[in-house]
C-alpha cells in the first residue's frame, strides 16, 4: 500500500544504485513530509537491489529528534556497521576530520556497490551534515550510493540543513527525489471494499499514506490514536506561545486568516512563522491552513474545554465585524462558542443554501446543529425544522435518524392541530419505516395519513398517502383502486398546486402505475421511463433517482441483464454526482444480484460489499446481504450463515412476499448445497406462506424450489404467462428450452439449475460442466451424486481432496501463493521464490483473488487473516 504512486522513485533508486556500482557514485537527497514513505521507499530500493545483485552492503543510521543527538550520530553507526578503520575510530572518539577520512577510505575498498543510508537528516547535527558535504565531494569515483532521507515540511527559514542542502545540491554527483502525497485516485484505490468515503478521505488525510493506513487501519472516522499522537508529539516541539496559537487556529477551522487570529486571540506573526516553520501549518493564498485536516482534528481534540468557548466567540465576533456572509462558519462558531440564537439562524441558513445546492449531507449537519440550538424556537418553527432535517437525511441512508426527526416533528404538527402537516409527516414515516424494515409499523402509518387527510378534500398531500398506501398493498383491487385514487386527485390539482410538487406527484403516480402493471404482467417500463424523464426535466433529484432505483430492479428481476447494465451506469453516475447514497446503495445491492446472475461472481461479490461496509439502511443491506451470502454457499464458503441470516430476519421484519421470497430462497439453496433439505423445505414453506395474488415472479421461484425438493407446488398462477421467457419455461417444465433461454440472457447457473432438474445424464453432465466452470463446488457435488445414482460411468472426479477440503477452495500452489501474497512480495518476487513464470503467478493470483471474494491484494490477505489461512502476522 505504502508504495502505490512510488514507482518512478524507486526505479530511480535502483537506477543510482546501478550506477554506484559500476563506479560512479551518488548522493540521493529522499525529501517529503513526514508519514510519506520516505523510509519504505528506500528499504523497498534495498530489497530490489538485493534481488538482481548479491553484493553490495546495506548500512544505515538514523538521526533522532527526540532529545539532543550526540554529535556525528548516525555516521557512527554507519562506522560500526562497517568495521575496519572506520570502526575502530568511532570507537577511540576521532576527530571529525580523522574519522571522515576513515570513512571515505573503507568505502572505496568495498569495491561492490556499498550503499549507506542516513535517515531524517533534518534532526542531524551540524556535524553530521559536514560529514555528508566531505563524503558527497568525494563519491564521484566511489563505488557507494548515499541515501539521506528528510522531511521538507517543517524546515525553518534559517535551518542549517538547508545551508547544507544547497551545497550538496551544487555535487555532480547529487540527486533530488521528491515523494509526493498521494494523489485522489490513489487514495480511492486504497478505500475500496471499505466505508470511508474516498474524496472526505483524501481532504483528511491530504493522500499522506501513514495518516490514510491508521484511518484504514482504525476503521473509524476519528482521529486514530497512533496519528493524534503523531501530531501532539510534532506539537510539543514548539515554544509555549506558538503551542497556544497552534489551538486557536484548530479551532479556527481548515482556513485560517492570520489577521483574524491575530484579532480575536493575540496571535503574533512570529508565532505563525514557527508554524509554518514547524510544518504544521502551510500557505494558502493569503491564508493558513493545516497540512492535513487530520492534524487539525487532532489538535481540535486535544484544546482543554475552559478555552474552547471564548476562542470560538472571539473568532465569531471577529468574522462578524468583517462583515463574513460564510454561514456555515458563522454557525459553526457560534454553536461552539455558546451562542445558540445566532447558530440557530446562521445553520438554518445554511442548510436551505446546500439542500438548493443538492448537498444533502452539508444540508444534513447544518439543519441538525439548528435543532440542536432551537428551544428559543416556537413549535412551528421547530416542527419545519425538523422536516427539513428528517428530508435530508432520507437521501443519505440515514433512516434511524430521520425517523426520530420525523416523529418529533408529527408530534409538533398534531399539537398545534395542523392535520394537512400532521398527515402528510404521517405518509412520509411510512417510507421511513419501510426503510427501516419495520412492516406493521410502515402499514400502520399508511393508513393513518389517509384517515387524517382524507376529510381535507383533494390535496397533494392526499394523493402521495393513497399511492404509498398502494405500495403496500397485497390484492389487485386495492392496489388498484388507490393508485386510480392517486391519478384522480392528481388530475383535480392541475393548475391549483406547485408546479415542482404537481411534477414529484405525477412522476409518483407513474411509478404507483408501473408497479400494478409489473404485479400484473402488463407492460410497466413506458410508466417508469416516464417518471424517469419528468425527474430529469424538472431537475427533481429525488424523483430521477428513485426511478432509476425502481427500473434497474424491474429490469433485473425481469432478467433483462443487458438493459439493466445500460440503466445502471447511468443510475449510479447520477446517484454518487448528486450524494444521493439511499439510491446508489439501493442500486449496488441490485447490480450485486444482477451479476451474481450473470455468473460474474467476483465483481457480485465486491459490489455487495462496499453496501455491507456502509452505513446502509436494513432495507438496503438486504439485497447486499443475498448475494454476498449466497455467492459464498455456492463457492461452500464456511461463512455463509451470517448474512442469510441477517436477510431473512430483515425480510421477516418487513413482512413484504417479494423480499421474503428473496431472502428465503437463497437460504433454502444454501441449505440444499449443504445437504440439509428439510431445513432447505421449512424456508420455502415460509416463503410460500406470504405468497398473494400479485406475487407472479415469486411464486414462481419458490414453484422451481418445491419441485427441486419433492414439495407439493401450487397450481400454475393464473398470470403465469407473463413471465420472463426462462422463467416461465421453467416453470412450465420445459427445463431444455428453459436451459437455452437462461443462457440467451446470460444466466449460466439457472441454466445449469434447469439442467439439473432435467435429470437424464446428457443433462446433468452438461450441469455439472457449467458448474465446474463457475466455480460452483456444491452444486456440482450434487450434479455428481445424482449421476451416481443414474449409474453413470466415469463421473468426472472433480477438484481434488485437498482442494476440496481448503476452507477457501485453493490448491497447495494458491496456498502459498496467498502466504506470499500476505507478506507483502510482488508477482515477480514470488515467480523467483517459487521458480515459476510472472504470467503463471498473475494467474494464481487471480484466481486466489476469485477464490477469496477479494478486489486487491490488501483485501486478499485481510481475508485470510480472517480465516485463519495465514498467521495475523502476514
């Protein structure tokens, strides 16, 4: 990890070292701020050396900043590592001169290509730093590279090193190398699989990577111990005032004027000089900021709390006197700094300023800091307050807490008898709910919203109560009946309510529509492509993104796969530009099923896991929670239980047929593959309890499953034949052309499920190939038993016993590829240590890869710490 983007450097690094070698020796000046991987570059330079050259000495000393060094430090280290001359001058005290001389003399008699390294030179006495210009006026006809590691971000205008540098800088035989931050793209890779968002955290940690791996490593969003102490430890360096300055402009936030510091809390030039000097601080234009947000936090943190308070009202006065129009930052201070009347109205303002601006998570922070300062506020007031709060928040899968805001705010609302309010919060907390996987409770508050609003005549309101009360309806006539309800009330406010209301309302209604007709089997996507143009026309985020939600998953579940695909680029684009992440989740778990189907088990895989890693609602991880567990059952991965076990009680709780189906079916697979059929018969039985009318698809899921199990199935469903070709062949017993139409879509394992229920021996051995080439080791277990029985010869055998009995499913060559994989070695590392070709381990590696569920190299070897595949020690 610490060497992504270090490419270039570390060719580089060899190159010199090449070169010392043949006679021409270098000094490499290794710059960058601290925490950047200067050292990791250089040993990953000793460990390619090593590898293409047996000679040549690796010799290091370090320069220490923790208390006064003694004088010429590290090049006594290097001398007793060295012995000799060298050695034995260090050791009786020599005069620099002598002992410089003695250096130089040993160097040119290794002959090999010796290479020193002398790390954080900008610790180094000035003894040390006369050393390095007597050795760097020497190097040209030595056979020695000189590596001198420093940082370049907190050195002070009059710092002797940089004296030192520039006369080092003016040797032929010197060379400059920069390690720079990491970039965005970087840090992304370095996030996937994980919950932190990557953009939030590369602007906390600036890309330098020991502040992105103790983030990683944390796994939390607050300052990781290991990097506050870090910081503190560089802050204790400093003069008591400096120290002071550096806590007021922590707490004056990422940007910091230096007249306004020098305002409000008697900060001095001198003292931000020291700052910049230290490395803590950077220019920026005009102003200061931090170098790493994280910085910040961590000295935030550490503000004892009698200071905080006064610091924050000073800068508050002061910015008002400017005249700031920052809302944000107005707000921000003044919630800190005690002066809750002047957050509530500055938090407010800026929450209105980013929900126009579709920030929903900025929006999200300043509303819920205005509630946290309104008790001056009157009941209205707070109940608005608290709508805008629990609105924003539903954008950003955040359901628990729009929940709380939204109860609070329906108890506002019946107080001071505003029933159009009170109704209208009432529909909305059925969408919550659902969220929430809390089905009695989202029913209930269906049907409360239309018993308040109903005696209110015609409002927009009304009609947004009667198509979500449709949602959650289990026969076709009320489905019907409210979405007719819906249209009708929609019609009457034509011309007598908002535009962008009457829009979100039609764009509603069409989605209400399209959802009787997929029920139904009639033509649905005209009614939802429709919704989906309206929400892009109007520029209405919340309609767009919840169509394409919609459609993506008719189209899946309708098992048109490529179409999906087209939709879901477009959706998933849309929903991250916009943060609208109750979609793009929504859409993830989808797509994770989608690829599941189309036998795309690795990427399946990967996809539902960024959903697993978030923060997702129940209703969200649910179709995550599907996939990833019963990709894992049809690898026979041991872990599988868990999170079928987490879908199914989700499902449980929202008492919907179409999840419980999903939720049920993959654990009654799981089951099967596992041999255990009747537990695999009680999940379908429980399935199949809910199972209404207008539940076409999933009866007939659950119809293959009972048939699979020796179930009794119910009578074919009267809307059967408006099915998807595969699944309606399928179910009509036609398991031949089934097999065909699974595979014209692109659903490999159903057709080779099809297959297996044929039953003849063409059949199951053309089941048992498909399953053998997607890696599905249980079913073709079961493909082989079946085959068996038949009495059919020559049942091919499979992977073998070792391979079959890994937890992971790897050979003994995987095996050790993984161990090395863990303890950090390249491909072409390994292709020597186990005298195999690069293009073989790349195969290996993929396949450990495909095996593991994992995305990277980091994510395999988390993986097999975790299960106990290799020592937590890598």
């Amino acid at each position: 990890m610490s060497l992504l983007e270090r490419r270039r450097q570390l060719e580089d690094l060899v190159a010199y070292a090449t070169e010392a070698r043949a006679g021409d020796g270098r000094l490499v000046l290794v710059a960058g701020e601290a925490g950047v991987g200067k050292s990791t570059l250089v040993e990953a330079a000793e460990a390619a050396v090593r590898q293409s050259h047996t000679e040549g000495r690796w010799v290091w000393g370090r320069c220490d900043g923790q208390f006064t060094p003694r004088p010429l430090g590290p090049i006594v280290e290097i001398a007793e590592q060295l012995g000799g001359t060298v050695a034995e001058a260090a050791r009786t005290d020599a005069p620099r001169t002598q002992l410089s001389t003695a250096l130089v003399e040993t160097l040119r008699g290794e002959g090999n290509g010796g290479v020193l390294v002398v790390e954080d030179i900008h610790w180094a006495d000035e003894a040390t730093l006369d050393t390095l210009r007597y050795l760097g006026r020497r190097l040209r006809h030595l056979p020695v590279l000189v590596v001198a590691t420093y940082r370049d971000d907190g050195l002070a205008p009059d710092d002797p090193l940089r004296v030192a540098l520039g006369d080092l800088a003016a040797q032929a035989g010197t060379r400059r190398l920069d390690v720079p931050t990491l970039s965005a793209e970087a840090v992304a890779h370095l996030a996937e699989g994980t919950h932190h968002e990557p953009s939030e955290l590369h602007r906390l940690t600036g890309g330098n990577p020991f502040f992105v791996c103790e983030v990683l490593r944390s796994g939390s969003a607050e300052v990781p111990p290991s990097a506050r102490d870090a910081v503190l430890a560089r802050a204790a360096g400093l003069s008591s005032s400096a120290r002071a300055a550096l806590d007021v402009a922590a707490l004056v936030g990422s940007r910091v004027e230096p007249d306004v510091l020098g305002v409000a809390a008697g900060v001095t030039a001198e003292d931000l000089d020291e700052l910049v000097g230290s490395g803590l601080l950077v220019g920026d234009g005009t102003d200061l900021r931090f170098r790493h947000d994280i910085s910040r936090r961590a000295v935030d943190e550490a503000v004892p709390p009698h200071r905080r308070a006064p610091t924050h009202r000073a800068v508050l006065d002061e910015l008002l006197r400017r005249g700031s129009t920052d809302d944000a930052r107005l707000a921000y201070h003044a919630e800190n700094g005690g002066a809750d009347d002047m957050a509530l109205h500055h938090a407010h303002r800026a929450g209105d300023a980013a929900a126009a601006k579709g920030a929903h998570r900025e929006a999200a922070a300043q509303y819920d800091r205005a509630v946290r300062c309104s008790d001056s506020l009157d009941p209205r007031g707070q109940a608005e307050l608290l709508d805008a709060l629990a609105l924003e928040l539903s954008f950003v899968d955040a359901w628990d807490e729009s929940a709380a805001a939204r109860q609070r705010a329906v108890q506002l609302w019946h107080d001071l008898g505003d029933r159009l309010r009170e109704g209208d919060d009432l529909r909305r907390l059925f969408a919550v709910m659902w969220r929430l996987c809390r089905g009695a409770e989202s029913v209930a508050y269906a049907a409360q919203a239309v018993t308040v609003l109903e005696p209110l005549g015609p409002t927009v309101e009304l009609a947004w109560a009667y198509v979500y009360r449709a949602t959650d309806a289990v026969d076709r006539a009320s489905k019907a009946a409210d979405v007719a309800r819906c249209e009708a009330v929609t019609a009457q406010l034509a011309g007598a309510a908002p535009r962008d209301a009457l829009s979100h309302l039609r764009g509603q209604a069409l989605m209400g529509r399209a959802d009787l007709c997929y029920r139904t089997r009639e033509p649905w996507e005209a009614h939802l492509r429709a919704a989906l143009d309206l929400g892009l026309g109007e520029g209405n985020e919340q309609l767009a993104a919840t169509a394409y939600a919609n459609l993506h998953q008719y189209l899946v579940t309708d098992y048109r796969l490529g179409d999906a695909t087209t939709l879901y680029r477009e959706g998933i684009e849309f929903t991250d530009d916009r943060d609208i992440t109750t979609y793009s989740t929504c859409l993830r778990g989808r797509r994770a099923l989608a690829l599941m189907h189309l036998g795309r088990w690795d990427e399946a895989e990967r996809t539902a896991r960024v959903v697993l890693r978030s923060p997702a609602s129940p209703v969200n991880l649910l179709t995550s929670q599907v996939a990833a567990g019963l990709l894992r059952a049809r690898r026979g991965d041991v872990d599988r239980d868990r999170l079928l076990e987490a879908a199914v009680a989700a499902a449980t709780s929202l008492d919907e047929a179409e999840w419980l189906a999903l939720a049920h079916a993959a654990s009654a697979e799981a089951a099967w593959l596992h041999g255990d059929e009747a537990a695999a018969r009680a999940e379908i039985a429980a399935a199949r309890a809910r199972i209404g009318e207008l539940d076409v698809v999933e009866d007939a899921q659950l119809s293959l499953w009972e048939r699979r199990l020796g179930m009794e199935a119910p009578p074919r469903h009267p809307l059967a034949d408006g099915l998807p070709e595969p699944l309606r062949r399928h179910v009509d017993a036609d398991r031949l052309g089934a097999a065909l139409a699974w595979d014209a879509v692109g659903c490999r394992y159903d057709a080779a499920l099809a297959l297996l229920d044929e039953g003849t021996e063409a059949s199951l051995r053309a089941a048992l190939e498909r399953f053998e080439q997607l890696g599905a080791g249980p079913a073709a277990a079961v493909a082989r038993r079946q085959l068996r029985a038949l009495g059919a010869r020559s049942v091919p055998a499979g992977a073998r016993a070792a391979t079959r009995q890994h937890p992971a499913g790897l050979t003994a060559r995987e095996q050790q590829v993984l161990d090395l994989v863990s303890a950090g070695s390249t491909n072409e590392e390994i292709a020597a240590r186990l005298f195999i070709s690069v293009k073989t381990v790349d195969h290996h590696v993929s396949s450990v890869l495909g095996k593991l569920g994992a995305r990277t190299r980091r994510d395999a070897a988390a993986e097999a710490v975790r299960l106990g595949l290799v020592a937590s020690g890598g």
